[in-house]
C-alpha cells in the first residue's frame, strides 16, 4: 500500500531544492513478493528532471526502484546487481545525459544491463534529457581530459559498449517534448507490467485544527454533529446535524450542503445549497467553525 503522496507539493519543493541532499527522496514504492519492478538509472546531478519524472510515476502507481532505497549498511555494489539481475526486474529506464555517462556507478549499471559478457540483459528504453543524439555526447566525452574519464571508469572499450547501447538509431523520448510524462507512463505500460490497476482515489480531510487526517471510506461521506446518522461528527454549535456530505464517483469527489443555516464554504465561498460542487486537491472546506484541507491520492 503506497503512503499519502501530495504530487502538487512535491514538485514544489522539488522546484525550490539546490541540491540532491536537500531535496527530499521520491518514495520507492511498496513492491510484493510477486510484483515486478523497473530499476531507475540515472546521474545525481540530473535529479530534478528525474525525480519529477518519478514522482509522476509514483503517483499513476510504477513499482520501481533506484537508489533512494538502498538498505544501511548494505554494499552498493551488490545490492545494484542483485536489483537488475532479479527475474522480478522487468526492465531498465536509463535517463540520458552526459553526467550519465561520467557516473562510474552509472556506467557499472549500463554494463550489466548493455555489456557484452555480463549474461543479464535486460530490457530497456531512455529518456533523453538533453535535446542532443548520444553519438554527440560521446565525442564530447572523449575530448575530455583522461582524468575525467579515469574518474568515470571510462576506457575505449567501455565507451564501445555506450555507443552501441545508445545507437542513434534508437528512438528515445525526449524530456524536452511535449507531454513527455504522459508519453512516459504509455512507454511504460506498453513494455513492463509493472503498474498497479487503476484504483478510485482515495482521499482525506486534513483537519486544520489539530492535524487530524479523516479518510474518506464512503461514496457519500456524511459530516455532521449527529453521530448515528453521520460517517465523521462534529461537536460544534455551529454545524448542523447532518451538515455537508463529500461523494465519490470513479475518480471525482464533490460536497454537497444539506441546506443548513449557516452554510458550507469552499475556499471561502459560501456554496449554494443542495448542489454538488466538484473538489480538488488542496481545496479549504469550512464547516461551522472548523477548517479542513481536501487531499486525494
């Protein structure tokens, strides 16, 4: 079961981070005993395109793995290997750009997803985060100081093995197109079966007052002060016995007032009685004299 992710938030955040430390992790997603998997390779200094892309993913529901979810204590190394060469990993996504290929963690994964004698081989596609072909980016590389390539554990034989994993040939997707993150999650459904079935949104009330989160666990969640009649009471003078209720249908949810006194406001607008009013991630609800955020995952 995946833990509430706000996506809006998150990308936020994300937006404003200056550093891969300072920002927080994408979560890896809770993955069954018989559940397959997409392994993540990617350079840390691309995080900000990438994690955006995951978090994407993991809210349409990708199991995947990648760095974030390395276990204390545990060799890199091995525990890298043991990921990709699992019969659950289904395949590979590489994001593509010239710190990739200066990464030597990197370079080890590509070795055992593309080498010539690792035995492991994997299928995989590339989203390209740079608007330039891979042969490109290779002679820039190889123009670099020997230093650099040392450093990124690159010889003629392993930059050999980049241009032939990388061919021009290939069709990659292109972070700079449109809709690339649509076009991603239709790559991925067409080649991994690593997507969980598409579910109803959940959703909660975040009560202002006192933190409080309130699942919404009905298709019409009633709110009110009368306990037996309502799926969540409020003891407030203010709120009527049965004050406000939030429908489900499939993935939209609405609030409805009940016709009562003193109303029920929707980002401070008092909404017209007996009329359903669509919500939306992040929307204020006042009831009475209590505040609530409407969340859905």
């Amino acid at each position: 079961m995946r833990n509430f992710f706000n996506l809006e938030k998150y990308m936020e955040q994300l937006e404003k981070s200056t550093s891969i430390l300072q920002c927080e992790s994408v979560p890896v997603p809770d993955i069954g005993e018989n559940q397959n998997y997409i392994f993540i390779s990617y350079a840390h200094s691309d995080y900000k395109k990438v994690y955006a892309d995951l978090a994407v993913m993991y809210h349409a529901g990708v199991r995947f793995w990648y760095d974030r979810g390395l276990n204390a204590g545990k060799n890199w190394d091995n525990e890298v290997k043991e990921r990709i060469s699992s019969p659950k990993c289904s395949g590979v996504i590489f994001f593509l750009s010239e710190s990739l290929f200066l990464s030597r963690s990197a370079n080890m994964e590509i070795d055992f997803v593309c080498g010539d004698q690792n035995g492991i081989k994997k299928n995989y596609f590339c989203i390209n985060l740079t608007d330039e072909q891979p042969k490109g980016i290779l002679k820039s590389i190889m123009r670099m100081e020997d230093s650099v390539l040392d450093n990124a554990g690159l010889d003629m034989d392993r930059i050999g093995t980049l241009a032939r994993a990388f061919s021009d040939k290939q069709t990659y997707l292109y972070h700079s197109e449109a809709e690339h993150q649509k076009k991603l999650l239709e790559q991925i459904a067409t080649q991994f079966d690593v997507i969980e079935p598409a579910l109803k949104k959940s959703c909660f009330l975040l009560r202002e007052e006192n933190g409080e989160v309130i699942p919404i666990t009905q298709d019409s969640f009633m709110i009110g002060k009368e306990a037996r009649k309502c799926h969540y009471s409020l003891d407030d003078t203010l709120t009527s016995r049965v004050h406000a209720v939030i429908s489900s249908h499939e993935t939209e949810h609405s609030i409805m007032d009940m016709g009562t006194i003193n109303g029920t406001f929707l980002n401070d607008v008092k909404i017209a009685p007996l009329v359903p009013v669509l919500l939306h991630a992040n929307d204020k609800l006042t009831i009475g004299s209590n505040t609530f955020i409407f969340l859905e995952e």
